[in-house]
C-alpha cells in the first residue's frame, strides 16, 4: 500500500498535466480537422445510399 504525505512547498507536477491535455486537445483538433471532410463525405454518401433504397 502507497501513502502520500503532503511535504511543505511539494504541489505535485500540475503544469505537467496542464501541459498534457492541452497536448491532447491539440492533438484531437489537428486530426478532427485532417479527417473531418473525408469523415463527412463517408457520411454524406452512406445517407444518399440508404435513401436512394
């Protein structure tokens, strides 16, 4: 079993996880817009086909 003991002037590694979601988010921006035509022309075509029936 860990325990965690609060030490004076230790506040953890928050910039680190700052820093990792705005990574992330950057991340999921960049590919959202990468792949959000072609992901949205699947789509467009999927719908056409199923009406067309």
């Amino acid at each position: 079993m860990t325990t965690f003991v609060n030490r004076p002037g230790e506040r953890g590694d928050v910039p680190g996880w700052v820093l990792i979601t705005l990574m992330t988010a950057g991340l999921v921006i960049v590919i959202w817009a990468a792949a959000g035509p072609a992901l949205a022309g699947v789509f467009e075509q999927a719908i056409s086909r199923v009406t067309s029936f």
